[in-house]
C-alpha cells in the first residue's frame, strides 16, 4: 500500500481525553474513530490488526473443533424472556421496538440464540459433543464507556458455547477451550494468566478469566510466581498451569489462599476473555433434550467461551508500546513492514524505493510505503508511532551502494543489507 493513496489520518497531538496509553496511541496512529461514546469506526489500519486477532481465533478455535456459525446482531425479547434474562439483564440491554411494536434487542450476548438453534437439530448423544461459535458485535450500554475500545460500548466478541452430554464430557470440552485459550493469546503475543473468577453457584471451578497484565488493567489478580517462569509454549506447562493458583479479586481470599505470602503477586489485568460452565441453565428452558445410549432424555450440559477480539486491539498495545509508539507483535502486526524513501527529491532514490517496493509485494510481504514527499524526520517518527516490526529505509546507501537499513521496531536494532538477505530472513 502506498500511504500516499492510503487513508491514515495519524495525528502528532496526544488527544486530550484519552487517559491510557493503547487509548491515546490507537487515536493518534489513526486506528480508530470515535462516531459517539463507547462507538467506534475502524479506520484502515485499525481493522487491518482487528482482522488478524479474528483470523488467529478462528484458525485456533477450528483446531480445537470449533464450528464457525453466524448469528444476527439484533434479537427478539422473547428468546429472552423464555430464559428469564429479560427482566434481569437491566440497563445494559439496548432494547427498541420495530414497526409492529415487538420488542427487540442489540445482543449483548448469545447463550440464548444458540441455544434455541441447537435444539431444533440436535437430539441424539451421536452429534456429541458440538462446539458451536461465532465472532459479532454486541452491544452493552455500559455504564461508564472508556479507554477506547478496551471497554466500548459496541464491541466485537468472539463467543462459543460447547454443547455435551454429561458433566464429564463438559469437563472435557471446558479444558479443551482452556488450552486453546493459551495457545490464542501466545499466538497473538501474548502472556495471558487463567485466573479463578466467579461465576456464581454453577460454574464451581469451571470458570477462568483470561488477563493480560497491564498498569492500566481495571481487575486486580492475585497469582502464583511460578506464572511468571511458565514457558506457554508446550503442552506440559498447559497442564502445569491448569494447577497454579490465580484468583481475581472477588475471588481471592487471604485466609484460604493456597500460596506463601512470598510467592504471591498482585497485580493489575485486563480480562481479554472469560470461559465459563453453567451445566443446564439455558437447556432446559429451551428444552434442548439430548437422547442418551440407554434411551433416557437429558439436557443438554452447557458451557461459554468469550474473547474480546476488539478489546485486545487495546491490550496488545497496552504490553506492547514505548514513548514513541506502538510496537506490534508480527502475528497481528497491520503491515509487517514500512517503506520510507527518505530522499524523495532524488529520482534515483524514488526508483530504488519503487523497486523495492514492487519486489516486497511479488514475494508477499505487506507494505506499507511512506512515498510521500515528507521530511524524512517525520516519516521515521510516523513509522515508529503506527509501529510495523520492520522499517526499510531507503537513503543515499541505497543509490551509491545498494544496501538498505533496516530498522527492528521491538529493539530499535539498525542493519544495513542487501533486498534478497532482508527478504530472505523475513521469509523463513
Ligand atoms: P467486564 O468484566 O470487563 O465487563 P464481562 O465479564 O462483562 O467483562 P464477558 O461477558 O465474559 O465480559 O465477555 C467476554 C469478553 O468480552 C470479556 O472477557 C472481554 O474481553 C470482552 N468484553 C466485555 N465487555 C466489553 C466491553 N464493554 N468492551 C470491550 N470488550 C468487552
Ligand atoms: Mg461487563
């Protein structure tokens, strides 16, 4: 992409009502667009990293048996009512009326739905167990929308519900999503801690919140050191994970707290997503009756999987950024590299850059190329702000020798190289 021809209105202010940092960054890389409170539009480039963190999901999610659906935005009260969450969700359902005065809704969730979808298909223990999930907008007028998309009013949630037969098989399908979980977040670059949340009476133990941690987290979580050395890489500290104790603060109790007081930590998290088994709570009132091998009629045990896929623009950002800008981990990173020409008045120079240029598209690589007639001085701090992982800089070395730098966003690290040795090491 040519910034030139591209839309990324980045602004060298720091915005004034903006009280974080992934806030202040995303506006200032232009990212996003505030419409009204807690709604946003997704500016180019913001969408380019929203997209990523949806297609790691899903990649994930359909791994581990997850089956994508799509279901609507909008919702009729009734499937509501039916489950008796109608009356008691209060003020953060946006509820309306259509034409024909029925009540309708914006979802702020999906156990409902999916509920009613799954029981219109599925009656026998031989389509179990299903993992059925989609990744929609909600919509929840929070009360006090703020930080930007880390809690927006209209957001995008990735949500699965797992659908068994009996508890054990739930058991089953709630640590398999545990795993995934870790895998996602690894994957997106980051470290996310399960920690102990509180579900009410169902979920028992089966119930973790997934959270980042963060100076501008809104939890605060109590955890076990040994977190802090897990390699989440291997199947073997999974399992050891699934053992470390981690609470969040309605949680946590000092009096019972399994740890030494040395080895706790407490610290401040952000909650990127929130699994959780409530058994047959949605089943039963949309009658979703499972055949089982001896001939018995059961319920269908139920559990949910949410990741805040808008919200973790922002806490990506809030583990990774320096005084400069943002610095994006590759997995989710909008380009993987920036292109700055940084004599635009030599024509030697330009045509170097377009090759360049030309030769990172044919073998795949995203591109960003700062082709704009700019200071070079505001084109590298441009380039640190939005935060690609690698700046390819064309100067006076590439004409007189053929050699561009490279600059490593992460570490800052400077190299000089020929196009086919940077190309070479992108691409393995
Ligand atoms: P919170 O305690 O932050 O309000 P929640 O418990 O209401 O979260 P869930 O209903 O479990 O959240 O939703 C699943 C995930 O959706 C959360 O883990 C979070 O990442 C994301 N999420 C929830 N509310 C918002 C919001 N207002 N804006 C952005 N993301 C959100
Ligand atoms: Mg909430």
């Amino acid at each position: 992409m040519r910034l030139s021809q591209y839309y990324l209105p980045t602004q060298r202010e720091t915005p004034a009502d903006a009280q974080i940092a992934s806030h202040r960054l995303m506006l200032r890389a232009g990212m996003i667009y505030q419409s009204t409170s807690g709604i946003y539009t997704w500016l180019p480039l913001g969408l380019r990293v929203l997209r990523k963190i949806e297609l790691i999901v899903r990649e994930e999610m359909d791994k581990a048996g997850g089956i994508e659906l799509l279901m609507p935005t909008i919702q009729s009260a009734e499937v509501w009512q039916r489950s008796g969450r109608y009356d008691s969700y209060g003020k953060e359902m946006l509820r309306f009326k259509d034409r024909h005065d029925r009540e309708m809704l914006y979802g702020p969730t999906n156990e409902e739905l999916i509920t009613e979808v799954f029981a219109q298909h599925i009656k026998s223990y031989r389509d179990l167990p299903k993992n059925l999930y989609h990744t929609q907008w909600k919509f929840r007028d929070e009360i006090r929308p703020r930080f930007g998309v880390m809690r927006g009013r209209e957001f995008l949630m990735k949500d699965a519900y797992s659908f068994d037969i009996d508890y054990e098989s739930a058991k089953k399908s709630y640590w398999n999503m545990f795993e995934t979980y870790l895998k996602i977040f690894k994957r997106l670059g980051l470290t996310a801690i399960p920690v102990r949340a509180d579900s009410g009476a169902i979920g028992g133990d089966l119930s973790h919140e997934f959270q980042i941690l963060a100076p501008a987290g809104e939890s605060t979580i109590y955890y076990d050191k040994a977190f802090d050395l897990v390699d989440f890489d291997n199947e073997e500290s999974i399992t050891q994970v699934q053992h470390l104790y981690a609470a969040a603060d309605e949680k946590h109790d000092a009096a019972s707290c399994p740890v030494s007081t040395e080895n706790l930590r407490q610290a401040k998290g952000i909650e990127v997503g929130h699994i959780f088994y409530f058994g047959t709570k949605y089943s039963e009132p949309f009658n979703a009756k499972i055949t089982t091998p001896d001939g018995k009629q059961v319920f269908a045990e139920m559990g949910s999987y949410g990741i805040g896929v808008s919200r973790l623009v922002g806490a990506i950002i809030e583990a990774c950024f320096d005084g400069e800008g943002i610095k994006w981990p590759t997995s989710v990173a909008p380009f993987q590299v920036g292109l700055i020409c940084a004599k635009t008045h030599d024509p030697k120079a330009v045509g170097f850059a377009d090759a360049v240029y030309a030769k990172l598209l044919e073998v795949g690589v995203e591109v960003l190329y700062d082709d704009r007639d700019d200071r070079p001085g505001a084109k590298f701090a441009n380039m640190d702000l939005i935060g690609l992982p690698w700046q390819v800089i064309v100067g006076s070395n590439a004409v007189e020798k053929g050699v561009i730098e490279i600059k490593q966003r992460v570490n800052g690290s400077r190299q000089e190289l020929d196009l086919t040795s940077f190309i070479n090491q992108l691409v393995v």
